[in-house]
C-alpha cells in the first residue's frame, strides 16, 4: 500500500567514503510511504536493516533538498518537509560499512518508516524491503 | 448552474510522484478529460510554496488555469495537530494553522476548502468568522468508514445549524456509497497468500449488508487468519453503504463532492460505488458546485508481490469523468 514497492530507490546504494579513502558508512535513497509531502517534526523513526543487521536509529543521517539533520533534529523541523516522491538520502554512520571482506552481491535491505498523522490514532508506518545491489 | 466536474489531481499521484508527469502536465490531463475544476492537496504538489507562495508562483498558477481553462475548485487541507511528538498545538497555533492555509487557498482562487473529521469541534467553531470574513466555504469530509449518524458528524451538522453559517458543510466521499465490496482492495492479501474462499465469501456478506462483527464472526468460523482478517478490515475501511435516501436529509450542507474511484470499468461505470442515485439526489436537492474525480485504485498495486507497473491513472480519470457527463448531462 502507498508506493511500498517505490519506496526504496535502485540507484545510490552503497559504502560511503571520506576525502581519505576511509569508509565511513553506506547510504541508500528512500521515497515516502504517504500521499504528501511530511514535515520532518512528524518523522517518528526510520529503522534500517542489512541481511538482518540493524543499525541504531541515533546512527542515521537523512538528506533531503533542504539539507542533512538527524532524526534528533529533525523532531524540531515542522517547516520544512521530505517532498513527496523526493528520494531522501540515507546514510548510516558506521566504521564497517555494509561490511568489510567478501560480500554477496545482492544484499537485502529493509526499512522501517514511521510517522505521526493527526487523523491516525496508531500513526502511519510502513516496512517495504528490496534486494539491491550496490551501486557506488 | 448545475454540478459541474472537476478532478482532484490526487488521482494523478503515482505519475507526480516517480516524476512521470509534471505538476502542469496534471492540470493538461485534467483539461483534456473535458473537466473544468482542479482540486488540489497543496502538499503533494508544492509543498515549499505552502505555508508563503511566492508572487511568481501564484501567477504561474493562474496563467496554467487561463491556459487550460480550468478553475480551481477545492484545497485540501489537513491540521496537522501532531506537529510535535510531546504536544499537540494549542487552540490558537490550530486557528492560526488554518488561517495560513486560507490565505494560499484566496491567492490561488479556491473557493472551498475540504477538511477531515480529525479536526476538533471548537476549532471549526473558532474559524466560521474567518471563513466568513474571507469568502470561503469549509467542507468536512465524510469518507468511509465513518458514520453519519456518529457523535462526530452530528456535532458538525449541530454546529452548522446552530450557528446558522453558510460557509461551512459537508464533503461526501462516494466510498460512502459501495453498493459491492471492493475487491480491488483484497488483492494485496491474496497475493500474499489469503484463502481466497474466505475473501470471496468476506465480499459476498458486505454485498448482502451483514454487519462486520458477524462477517468477522463467520470468517474466524471458517478458519481465517490474519492475512483473512486484514482483508476484511481493508474492505471495511474502505466501504460504507447505508442506501441513498438518507443524503436527502443532509443534502442542503453538501458543499463539494469527491467522487471516489477504485476501479473504472470498460463501460466507463465505476465497479463497486453506486453513483447514479447519489447525483440524482444531489440534483433534486439543488446542488451546484463541484464532483471532483478521486481516484484511488493505483495504491492498490503498490505492495511488491504485485511486482512492476500498475494502474494507467489517466486512462482511469478519463473514464470517470465519461460517466459523470453521462450522469450529469454536461
């Protein structure tokens, strides 16, 4: 339902580098699960997982046009949204990125995306996942 | 006048949303079904031009309704109550709100705005006078599954006769009228592996009008589980019919029409909701503004099983819009 299978984009999967070399994490694009853009303050949780690895939420960086917050942060931005059909990008701060040594080529992500709509008593959430292959 | 015809642009969601048409191409789709109203859910579509549209944006709006010859004919608004995870907004940030949402909805020439029922009874109290001192006319939605006869849509109808206001009413949503469970909406379940025995005789008991707690009943009878429960719930909540003739009473309060579509049919006659009575009424009761096009049956193929491709939305408006000139006569 909602756009489930849109959600997670093909493109921009992968490990993310800093101007070292250093690898510093894995990012991903993720549309919305809603009919209209969401003001950030209404974000309750994105929860990310790889081949059954979680990562805490705290670890989450999200980008959209306006610029890169925290969920943290973004609990206190109801002015400014995540477009509607806008592939956000998600990156995940972790020394091991999407793991070092020999990787499958496909791996499997899952998301779990939470947010607060008045006219829903239990709140809109949505868990899509996709076999992707990275890309960068 | 009589009702004319619109299309939310809504209905164009999937085609806006991967990038496939543009904002103006919405407006061309909707012109070239012959219909002259455009409603629009200002946060699907321009989000950052919301809360401050800027002159070039307004204008650039106005030039695509000459251009197109269309006019604008409902902004869909929603309070967002919830702004913040440890507090809802007080009474005065709620008017506020939605005096902001007026203000883009006179920029932009709508004349009706359509709310949800989430939206506090006092609220609606505290924005009659604005609504009154702007010209504009706020219509509650009444969408499936909700009650007419519930607390809280007899407290709107109390408060709109009580207050005497004429610029506030009521938006029948068509899902109120599904003659037939939509079956569209049990494809997800199916896909997933529902029995469909038990999803065919769930539909069936909706079309015969028994209550949910029975079909409930009869279904965990017949050896449903969650997957079987979750259909029924989907049918559930996206269908009411309580027969036409009750609209008579309240007719005098519609002030906008979504004409709801799952499914158009290649006759061009919308497969579960039972349009042509509920028009008819609505003309013998005098009503002239708008029935804008929803449609909604593209959400439908949007769970993974179903796997590529979908809904073709313009093909689907297209159609709706042949069956609301046939019904209307315009």
């Amino acid at each position: 339902m909602l756009f489930e299978k849109y959600m997670i984009c093909e493109d921009g999967f992968g490990n993310t580098y800093d101007e070292n070399g250093w690898l510093t994490g894995f990012q991903f694009k993720l549309r919305i699960s809603y009919y209209r853009a969401l003001r950030l303050s209404m974000i309750e949780d994105i929860q990310v997982t790889v081949d059954g690895k979680t990562f805490p939420s705290d670890k989450l960086l999200f980008t959209v046009e306006e610029g890169t917050f925290t969920l943290a942060q973004m609990k206190t931005m109801p002015d400014l949204y995540w477009d509607f059909g806008e592939p956000a990008v998600i990156r995940v701060v972790d020394p091991d990125g999407l793991g070092r040594g020999n990787n499958p080529e496909y791996r499997r992500l899952r998301v779990y995306l939470k947010f607060r709509v008045s006219y829903s008593f239990t709140g809109f959430s949505a868990a899509t996942e996709k076999v992707l292959k990275p890309t960068l | 006048m009589g009702i004319q015809r619109g299309v939310s642009i809504y209905s164009y969601q999937e085609n806006y949303y991967l990038r496939k048409m543009s904002f103006e191409d919405c407006i061309r789709a909707v012109s070239e079904t012959g219909a002259k109203g455009v409603e629009l859910i200002a946060e699907m579509h321009c989000p950052k031009e919301y809360r401050d549209p800027s002159p070039d944006f307004v204008a650039r709006w106005h030039d695509w309704m000459a251009k197109y010859g269309t006019k604008p004919a409902a902004l869909d608004v929603f309070l967002d109550y919830k702004l913040y995870d440890n507090r809802m907004l007080t009474e005065r940030e709620m008017v506020a709100f939605f005096k902001n949402n007026f203000d883009f909805a006179k920029k932009l020439g709508f004349p009706v705005i359509r709310g949800m029922i989430a939206v506090p009874l006092p609220i609606l109290r505290d924005i009659i006078p604005i609504l009154e001192d702007y010209g504009l006319t706020y219509g509650t939605e009444l969408h499936a599954p909700i009650s007419p006869w519930g607390s809280k849509m007899q407290g709107i109808f109390e408060l709109i006769d009580r207050t005497g206001t004429k610029n506030m009413g009521f938006i029948p949503d068509m899902s109120m009228w599904c003659k037939t469970a939509p079956r569209l909406v049990t494809g997800e379940y199916l896909r997933k592996g529902a029995d469909p025995e038990i999803v065919e005789r769930i539909c069936q008991r909706y079309d015969e009008r028994v209550p949910q707690d029975e079909v409930n009943a009869e279904a965990l009878r017949m050896g449903a589980g969650p997957l079987e429960l979750a259909a029924m719930h989907n049918v559930f909540s996206h269908a009411r019919y309580d027969g036409t003739e009750w609209l008579r009473e309240y007719a005098d309060k519609v002030v906008h029409v979504h004409g709801k579509v799952y499914e158009m049919d290649e006759n061009c006659e919308e497969k579960y909701i039972d349009y042509e009575p509920v028009v008819r009424i609505l003309q013998e009761a005098g009503f002239d503004g708008w029935i804008c096009t929803e449609y909604e049956g593209q959400r439908s193929y949007h769970d993974p099983l179903y796997g590529p491709g979908g809904a073709d939305e313009v093909e689907q408006v297209r159609r709706h819009q042949v069956q609301l000139k046939r019904l209307l006569g315009a």
